[in-house]
C-alpha cells in the first residue's frame, strides 16, 4: 500500500509520517530527496546559482538553505523557477525510491508538502492530509527559528486548504499534541491500513 502524506508547511505532516514509521511504515521523505539531488548534481548547482546567486552556497559548497529559500518565497514567479529547476531531479528520485521501496515493504509511506502539486495523489493507493490552524501553524515554524514573514510567505505559495479537502482520502486535524496525533494515527492505521 502507497499512502501520501501531505498538508500544509506546519501541520505536522513529518511528525505524522515518523509515527507512521513507528507503527510498522517506510517512510520515504521528499524534502530528504530534494536535499541530496541539489548536493549530489554539479549541474543543478549550477542552475540554482544562475538563478538565485552564487552566494547560496558557501565556499565550501554547501547549499545555504535560509538564503535560498528568502529568495525564493519572495514572490510567485521565483517559486516558480526554484520548482522548475529542481522537481524534475527530485520527482525522478522519488520514484525511483518508491518502487524500490515498494520491492521490500507492504506499506510505504511518501511524506510530500508538494504531492498534490505534482499530482502524485494519483499514484497513491490513500492520500492522507494532516491539518492545523494558521494559529498553530505560525506558532510551530516560529518554534523551528521561521519568521512570522517568511512563514505567511510560504503558506501563501501553497495550495488553498479547500484543495487539501477535497482530494484528500483522509484527513487528520492535528491542533494539539504530539501524543494526541499519535492516537488519531493509531486509529487510522488500524481502521484503514492493516484493515
């Protein structure tokens, strides 16, 4: 069984999916794959550092994250070219991982912000979205060092929630604790993936 996890930036849909893994799941994490395509790939180094400044890496090579990430929420059309550049790496990756992935588990789980951008919900067997509050979402990237600016900027670069709802299989709305997702995912886990 392939099951998406998705929601918005401060849902706790990484949370979700490491309870997910806790309770017998693969767990593939997209972030992860989109971190080691940029250090992996000369070329797409290269690209970023056409688009956004060579100063987004150090001089030892590494990818300075927060300065890339300011630039490229500053506006539509930079999230846009950041997409562009990076998701055919990454989706390639991903796939590739989810087949594997597939060959030695039962149930695997893809923990994706972007998987109804890229219209992966269609290659799920479920499609589970995690949902907070605006409220506890702020007050969560705040926690992770995020500013309340740069925060609103990526929740605005992100699909409405109606579009979260609406393709949704499940959705799990997780306000409160760590603990108290973890017994809604119990739930879950029993009722619709070991059923």
């Amino acid at each position: 069984m392939l099951i998406g996890v998705t929601g918005r930036i401060g849902s706790g849909k990484t949370t979700a999916a490491r309870i997910l893994a806790d309770l017998g799941a693969a767990v593939i994490d997209a972030d992860m794959i989109g971190h080691v395509v940029v250090e992996q790939s000369a070329a797409l180094q290269a690209k970023l550092a056409g688009r956004f400044g060579d100063d987004i890496f150090t001089r030892s090579g590494k990818l300075n994250r927060k300065r890339l990430a300011a630039r490229a929420f500053a506006d539509q059309k930079a999230k846009q070219a950041l997409d562009r550049l990076i998701h055919p790496y990454l989706l390639k990756e991903l796939r590739r991982r989810m087949k594997e992935q597939a060959r030695k588990s039962p149930i695997v789980v893809v923990d994706a912000a972007l998987l109804l951008d890229w219209k992966m919900d269609r290659e799920m067997d479920l499609t589970l979205v995690i949902h907070a509050s605006l409220e506890t979402r702020l007050r969560r990237l705040s926690a992770r060092g995020i500013s309340v600016a740069d925060a609103r900027a990526r929740q605005k670069a992100q699909l409405p929630f109606a579009v979260y709802r609406e393709r949704s299989d499940r959705l799990i709305l997780n306000n409160r604790s760590v603990r108290a997702l973890r017994e809604k995912l119990a739930v879950f886990f029993e009722k619709f993936v070991r059923k």
